[in-house]
C-alpha cells in the first residue's frame, strides 16, 4: 500500500497516476480471483478536508476508504507546508480517463451512476468514442438517498458484471453511498468522482491546459461556476489553517530544550 500523509487530521495517499492504476487493476483482477472485498476510492481536495473536519462520520469514511487520491493542488501545498510531500497531483478527471485506457484494452465493465438526467449518458457515450473497447454495463442518475439504496442496487445489479463503479453526487454523499451498496453489490471498486461526468459530457468546460498546467483549475471553475464561491471559501481557510499548523509544529520542534 501507498504512503499517506495526515492533512489536518485526513488520510491523503501519496500516489502517482500510475500508482493508483495498478492498485485499482489490482483490486479488479483479484476479485476475478474470487478475492477481496469492496474498494472505496475517493477524490478528496481541500473542500474534503474542511467538510471531514466538521463531519466526524465523513472523516471516519476517509479512513476506511481503499485509496484517497491527492486530488486538489492546496493539498499539495499543505503537505509542503507541514513539512512533507505528496509527489504528483491526481486530478479525479485525468485518472478516470487513464483508468478508460486500461479498462478498453483490458474488457472491465463500468457502471456511471449519479448526476442530473442524461448526464451519466452523455459521459459514457463521450468514454466510448475514445475508448471503443471499454464496456457499459450502464449509465443512470439513480438516487443518493438511503431509503432509495434497494432500487439503485437492484438498477445497478441488473446491469450484470461491473468491475468499476463511477458515481457522481457529490462529497460526502457520494462516499457514503460505496460506503453502504459497494459490498451487497460485489463491486470490486467504487469510486467518487463529483463532477467528474460534467466535464467528460461537456457539460461544463474543463480548465484549459495552460491554466491545469500553472494549477489554476480551482480559478477557471470559480469564473465559470460563479455559484461556487461559498464552497470555494473553504480553499483559503484550508491553507490558513495548514499555515497555522506548519507553524504550531515549527514551535514545537524549536521548543527549548530541560535546562
Ligand atoms: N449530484 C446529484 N445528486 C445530488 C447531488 C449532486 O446527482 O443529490 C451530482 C451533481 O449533478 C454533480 C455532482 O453530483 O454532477 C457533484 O458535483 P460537484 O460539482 O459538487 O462535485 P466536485 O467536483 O466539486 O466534487
């Protein structure tokens, strides 16, 4: 398993793309073995981070999950500041799109579940133009509440074999709802992937590449999703408190020593 660093009191896994590929192959081709259990995999960015810290519930998710992914670029820059290193950005998007890759040469089944109507489609009919051999089992809005889990499992599980579930509701409903159908499903892998679908359905405009590669992509989404800035607020308090805790840590380590 990964290294992991603890973001102010979160689990974060130092992987690389490359990483993160192999280990949820792994997962899918034990579970051809007739091994393992469920995987969680989440996203998290600094908005987790904040969210976790008010909702023990989320936080506990955090650390029972298979794999947190270091999606954000303030977690990056928290880890620096608090005196370690996560090696590469994993962003939520670019990683479904390489999984793609893997799956069409590999024959994995996805399962798309969650966002406004249409929009699970959309995605997979764009996944399937570049990726012709990845196989869908099924692409459908279905429902975050719990009282609605019997009919989205029984959606989902009459869509026969899926080796990946990509669901889209949101943080922290969307790992709440692998944390409680990924099991009884016998899905190998889940993972959260917010507003993942909207990009790839072009829904909504992804960054451009010169603004992804100055790691402005929180900018881009704050000018086209204005909506956002309440929730964006949490990226600045994030690094408020990653700064005041880099330096409670500083005064700690500098403390004097017994006379
Ligand atoms: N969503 C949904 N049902 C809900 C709440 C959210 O289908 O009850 C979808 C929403 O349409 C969007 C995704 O969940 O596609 C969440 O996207 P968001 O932008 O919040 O995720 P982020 O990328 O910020 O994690």
């Amino acid at each position: 398993m990964a290294r992991s660093l603890d973001i102010l009191g979160v689990r974060v896994d130092d992987v690389t793309y490359d990483e993160a590929i192999a280990l949820i192959v792994g997962w899918i081709d034990d579970a051809r073995r007739g091994a393992g259990g469920p995987h969680v995999v989440t996203t998290p960015n600094p908005e987790f981070v904040m969210a976790a810290r008010r909702d023990p519930a989320f936080c506990a998710l955090l650390h029972r999950a298979a794999l947190n992914i270091p999606d954000g670029v303030g977690l990056l820059l928290a880890a620096r500041l608090l005196g370690g290193r996560l090696r590469e950005h994993v962003r939520g998007t670019d990683l479904v799109e390489r999984l793609a890759r893997s799956a069409a040469d590999r024959g994995d089944r996805w399962f798309l579940l969650g966002a406004a109507p249409g929009v699970a489609r959309a995605a997979a009919d764009r996944l399937l133009a570049r990726y012709p051999g990845l196989q869908i089992a099924g692409a459908e809005p279905g429902s975050p509440r719990p009282e609605d889990d019997g009919r989205v499992r029984a959606l989902v599980a009459a869509a026969g074999r899926v080796d990946l579930l990509l669901i889209a509701y949101g943080a922290p409903t969307q790992e709440a709802w692998l944390d409680r159908n990924l099991g009884p499903l016998r899905i190998p892998v889940g993972i959260g992937v917010g507003g993942v679908f909207n990009f790839l359905s072009g829904r909504a405009p992804r960054a451009p590449l010169w603004a992804r590669r100055l790691e402005l992509e929180w900018l881009h989404r704050l000018v086209t999703q204005p909506w956002r800035w309440r929730r964006q607020l949490a990226l600045p308090q994030f690094l408020a408190l990653a700064a005041w805790a880099a330096v409670r840590r500083s005064r700690i380590t500098n403390a004097p020593g017994p006379h």
